[in-house]
C-alpha cells in the first residue's frame, strides 16, 4: 500500500482482532511457572504508538502482562550503552537456530552465546550491564528506563512471576553456571541470574511496550519526548538483530510472514519495529512451537499486510 494513503490504524486493528475472534485461545500457554499458567489464553491485546505521536489500540492492549524475554531488547540497548560494541566480544550476533533455553551450542562454542535474545546471551547481557553494581542497583535502574521510555511511572516488576523465574530457573542457572566454567561471567552466578529473572518478569501492557520500543522506529530519538536513546546506526543494528534473532528458531518464518523486526516473549507478547513508522505490541498468551505468540503472529502478519510496513 503506498504511504501516501491515509492509513485507518483503529479500523484495521479492529479488523485483525474480530478475524482472530473466532481463534481465540489458540495455542499452548507457557505453564512453567504458576503465574504465566494462569492466564486465560483467550486474552488478546494490540497497540500501534506511530511516529507522529497517533495511538491505535484494540481488546485487552491496557492490561499488563509479563513481557518476559521482550525484555531483552532493552538490556541490550542499556548494555550497548555502557559498554559500546566491546559487548561482542561476549556474545555473537548470529541466530542460533535452536530453542531459546538451549545449551547445546555453548559447550561447542567455547562459552559464548550466539546472540543477546537467546537466554545464555540475555544472561551474559545481564553480566555486562551489571558492571560492578548490585543487583538491586541494576534491576533498578533496568525499571527506571523502562518507565523513562513508556513515560509511564506506573511500570513494574510482577514479584510472583520473580519468585518462580527464581525457584525454576534451573536451566538458566545451567547455563549461567556453564558459562561461568568457561570463566565467561565476571560476576557471581546469583547476581547475575538475579538481574535476569527480575527483568524476564517486568509487566507491561501493549501500549506501554509500543510506546517504549517507538525510539527503534525513530533512528535512536523518543518522538515522543525528542530524546535521544541511542544513535541511528545503533538503532539499525538492534533492529537487525531482531529481525534475525528475534524470534529464536522461527525468526526466518517470522521475517517470511512479517517482515519486520520484532521480539517475543513467552508471555505471548511480542514488540516489533515499523522503522520510520510505528511500534506495534501484540499479547496473546497462546504460543506457537518456537514458543512465540500464535495468534500475535498472525494479527502481525495481517497489519503488515494491511499497512504495507514491511521492510523488504
Ligand atoms: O528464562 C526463561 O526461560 C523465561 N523467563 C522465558 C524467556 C522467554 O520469554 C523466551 N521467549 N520466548
């Protein structure tokens, strides 16, 4: 569709949610933890903060929910800000082709993590942005810039989905641990699991996760306020990771259907980038195979087909 024609964001949001209608409830929900295996699968939320300051929104797009390894574009970002392009040499910039809790590939790859997305790369994300400081500094402070870029104060932690991220988190403290082995972790295990569990269990709602995400549509500045969160080049490079890393081991049928970049999280939420557009939000708890969002997918295939927003 050409950019020239007025685009009905409300109408077409509307649309995409009563064609998913009949759908609703789709999917497997993430049953790992008690608070995640509660939520009713057939939530559905969506929100579009364009550019220009216009908000579109449809179902349940005001209800917070846990936005899980979204998270992971923002720790990226606070990362790459303290530590600049050094942070690859702890994590890779390749899709990993394997499930997003795999260790797999560590064991082959000396330690270091395929990508920041991945939980082993998240988790050595939360090792760098720790930087000396506690966790409840760094946890703290991943909160704070959340809220600055919402511009929403009322953005928090959900404690419940932080205890039991902390009394499961087996895996992730594997592959902490296994990274730690390879002497790849600078801070203590705990410290640094910490830090991640706490950020995986952040809840917000598709409005305030588009809102936040709009300054990757905007080269690096918040429209919204006209701050510059980080330079356009770095802007272009976190939205190249996310379209190819992005969505773990569906990233390709992601990019194939879709065509922007975007991040899940096994909340059913996913955040995706229109560049020069709009930042889009999507919930809807019921997960694919790859455990990314079923139907979230499917109502963002439709806008960008509706929209014409692909970037290919
Ligand atoms: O660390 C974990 O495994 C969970 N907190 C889930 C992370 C996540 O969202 C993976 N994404 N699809």
């Amino acid at each position: 569709m050409p950019d020239t024609q007025p685009l009905d964001l409300q109408a077409i949001l509307q649309e995409i949610h009563a064609k998913l209608e009949p759908r609703l409830g789709e999917g497997k929900v993430a049953d790992y933890i008690p608070p995640l295996a509660r939520i009713d699968p057939r939530k559905f939320g969506m929100a579009v903060v364009t550019i220009d300051g216009q908000t579109a929104m449809v179902g349940d797009a005001l209800e917070p929910f846990s936005i899980q390894s979204i998270s992971k574009v923002f720790t990226l970002t606070l990362a790459l800000g303290k530590h600049g392009e050094n942070i690859w040499k702890r994590v890779g910039r390749e899709p990993s082709g394997s499930a997003f809790n795999s260790i797999v590939q560590l064991e082959q790859e000396g330690g270091k993590p395929r990508n920041p997305f991945i939980n082993a790369g998240a988790i050595t994300i939360s090792d760098l942005i720790l930087a000396g400081h506690t966790p409840r500094e760094v946890i703290g402070e991943i909160v704070r810039f959340m809220r600055y870029l919402a511009n929403d104060d009322e953005i928090v932690i959900d404690p419940a989905v932080a205890r039991s991220e902390e009394a499961t988190g087996f895996r992730n403290a594997a592959l902490a641990n296994f990274m730690r082995a390879f002497g790849r972790l600078d801070h203590p295990v705990e410290h640094v699991l910490g830090v991640y569990f706490h950020h995986c269990a952040i809840a917000m709602n598709c409005v305030q996760l588009a809102r936040a995400g709009l300054f990757l549509a905007n080269a690096g500045v918040a429209p919204l306020s006209g701050h510059t969160v980080v330079s356009r080049e770095r802007a272009k490079r976190i939205n190249a990771l996310m379209l190819t890393c992005g969505h773990y081991d569906g990233s390709g049928d992601f990019a194939y259907h879709v065509g922007l970049p975007g991040k899940s999280g096994v909340g059913g939420g996913i955040l995706v980038v229109a560049p020069g557009k709009a930042s889009i939000a999507v919930w809807s708890p019921g997960l694919n195979q790859n455990g990314n969002s079923l139907l979230g997918s499917l109502a963002l295939d439709m806008l960008a087909h509706r929209t014409g927003w692909s970037v290919f």
